[in-house]
C-alpha cells in the first residue's frame, strides 16, 4: 500500500483519535481489499477514473485499487463533507 503526500497530510492534521481509527480502518483495507466489493466513484474527471471510497465514521478513504499486483494506492483522507468537494 501506497499513501500519496496528500493522504499523509490529511493524517496528520487529524485528532490522534481519529488518526488511531484511520490506521486501523488502512491496515483493515490492505488485509481485506482482495476479498471486499470497493465502491467506485462515478463523474470523475479521467485522472480519478477508477476511484473508490471507503468510509471510516465521518471519514472518508478515498484510493485506487490494482488486484492485478495486489496494491492499493490511498490518495486522500478527509471528513465526508469535505472530501468530494475538490475532486
């Protein structure tokens, strides 16, 4: 797994508490993403095409997934009001 600058610094502004829950809900997805269905985004320019979410409380992951090399690739972390709006 693979966390862009920007989901780091999402990361790193959040509360420690929510940060703890972030992590785990990372470590949960890298073990799980093979066997899960990931929800796509839809309307997304080219760039982002392929997006999925998943949501952790009021958070939302925002990654790509390529089962082909077994890899995640986590590209934003935000709270749910938020993370849609820049995209």
């Amino acid at each position: 797994m693979i966390v862009l600058p920007s989901a780091e610094t999402d990361l790193e502004q959040l509360d420690s508490g929510v940060r703890k829950r972030i992590l785990r809900r990372l470590i949960w997805l890298k073990e799980n993403a093979s066997q899960m269905i990931h929800h796509r985004l839809v309307n997304l320019p080219d760039d982002l095409s392929g997006l999925c979410r998943l949501r952790a409380g009021d958070y939302r992951i925002l990654y790509w997934t390529y089962p082909q090399h077994d890899f995640l690739k986590v590209y934003r972390i935000q709270h749910r009001r938020e993370v849609y709006r820049k995209l």
